[in-house]
C-alpha cells in the first residue's frame, strides 16, 4: 500500500496491473471452451458447484502461466509495440510481484482443483501451466520457429481438462476438442506473426515469419487452415455433434478459407491482423455451435 500512496497510484489502479498479467482476454477464451468441454461431457446439466469450483481452478492456473510469461518475456515486451505497455515494461510491478503473484494464484489453483475436483485433472493442468510457462515461454519460444506448433498443445488444452474435471477421465472426445484448438493454433498465432514479423526479428523471436520468410508463413497459414477445416468435421462424424454444429463448422471453416487465401495471395491491405481477429471469432463461434447443438435435443423435447 504505501509502495501505491509513494507512486501516486490508487490501489484501484495498482490492482489492475495485477489483472493485466492474467491476459485477461485470453483467460476468457479459455474458461469458455473449457465450459464447453464440461457441458459436452455430461447429458444434461452438471453440477453447478463442480463447474464453478473446476472453472476457477483452470483460470488461476491460466492466469498463472499468464503472469509467468509476462516475467520471462519482458525484454522481449519492451520491444514490441503489441506488448511495451504491459506492466513489467513499464514498471508499474516489479518483476518480484509478478512472479510471487504467479506463483500463489498457481498454487491456489492447484489446491482448488485437487481437494475440490479430482487428482488427475489438478495433474493435468499442472502439466498445461508448466508447458505454458516453462517449456514453451522459457525454452520453444527461443529454440525453433515450430514454438507455436509444439506449444500449443499447453493451449489447446482446456476443453479437455473441462470434461475430465466432470468425468473423471479424459475420453476420446476430450481429445477430439484437444485436436481443433491445437490445428487452430498455428494458423491463428502465425497470422498475428506475419503481422508483427518485424518486431519479432527485432527483439530475437524465431518466429515462423522471421526465420523461412512471409510467402512460407502465409502458406503453412494456408494448409493449417485446410487440415482445421477437415478436424472440425470430426466431432460430426463421431457423433459427439449433430448436424447444427455440423453447418456452423461449414460456414465457419469456409470462412477461414477465405481469410487464409486473401493472406496467402496478399492483395489486401491489413489482411494479416483480420485473419488474426477472423480465427478468434472463429473458435468462439465453433464452440457456441457445439454447445448449442449438444442441448438441441433437450430444448426441442421442452418445447
């Protein structure tokens, strides 16, 4: 407190340099597929308590891995016109604060979702924050342009600790949510990287763009796209969807396509940061399709 009152700083104002750590937005994104992944795993509706309880577990450790990367990444934030504002590069937390505010909300989360949920999903969430902020931010970001792809499995992660939170286990529909968010990743985070690929040569980064080159990129942005477009139609030909999600998958995966092959030919100015905020739509509309068409049949039997 008195550190606030010396800075001139409300602690409203110093409490939201806490909350930017967490990457809020993105925490968000994961909490909703990773609700989805809980209601998908159960027929009707689970139990609010458990959803609540495993919901806050996932975000803390979300959180944690978020605040992780913020301390490793600073140098490299200071560089970037995307991230220069972020707390650490400007000071506004020490690199102390960060850190002891990872580690605590990591803790919680654990404690959360082992006494209140189940070992296994504790133990997998663990793994994620580690392969989040360990493997990926301290080592595969540095190590080789195929980061994004390797890493994202940390990511790709929630839907899949959502249903084992309810289930106990990690069935093959799990999975199944696993394998979109993880195809998802590339071409999401590779157009983001054609975008910035200047700033990332500039502090080091080894991103797909700055080491093989833009035409390359907007090409592995291309097939990843395609190869997205086909693992979205598994759920359907499982029979975990139906055909409501099945037309919302269509529409949306050809409308990636679109994006994609703008970027690919790249004819239109500020293509790279509309196919980068199309694929986050993208995925929140994808999961609301399977969300919808889950309890399709117990609104129709309602009404």
């Amino acid at each position: 407190m008195a550190r606030t009152l010396v800075k001139g700083v409300n602690r409203a104002v110093y409490l939201k340099q806490y909350y930017q750590l967490c990457k809020p937005n993105v925490v968000a994104l994961i909490l909703f597929t990773a609700l989805v992944g809980m209601l998908l795993a159960v027929p009707g509706v689970p139990d609010p308590a458990r959803v609540f309880w495993a919901l806050l577990g996932i975000g803390l450790a979300s959180a944690s891995a978020a605040a992780v990367n913020h301390v490793v990444d600073r140098k490299i934030d200071a560089l970037m016109g995307r991230t220069h504002k972020r707390p650490l590069p400007t000071h506004a937390l020490t690199m102390g604060e960060a850190l002891g505010f990872a580690l605590a909300v990591g803790a919680i989360a654990m404690l959360i979702l082992y006494y209140l949920i189940d070992p296994l999903t504790a133990l997998l969430t663990f793994l994620s924050l580690i392969g989040y902020a360990v493997v990926y931010t301290m080592y595969l970001k540095h190590a080789t342009p195929q980061n994004i792809v390797i890493g994202g499995a940390a990511g790709a992660a929630p839907p899949m600790l959502g249903w084992c939170a309810m289930t106990g286990s990690c069935d093959a529909e799990a999975l199944l949510l696993f394998l979109i968010i993880f195809t998802w990743t590339p071409p999401h985070f590779w157009a983001l990287a054609i975008h910035r690929e200047k700033e990332y040569a500039k502090a080091g980064v080894p991103m797909l763009p700055t080491t093989h080159g833009l035409a390359y990129t907007r090409l592995q942005v291309l097939l990843y796209t395609i190869l997205l477009f086909l693992v979205t139609l598994l759920p359907y030909a499982v029979g975990l969807s139906g055909g409501f999600y099945l037309g919302g998958a269509v529409v949306l995966g050809l409308g990636f396509l679109v994006y994609a092959g703008q970027l690919y030919r790249n004819r239109l100015p500020g293509i790279a940061m509309k196919t980068f905020g199309y694929s986050i739509i993208y995925l929140t509309a994808l999961f609301g399709f399977l969300l919808v068409d889950h309890y399709l049949p117990l609104l129709q039997s309602g009404s």
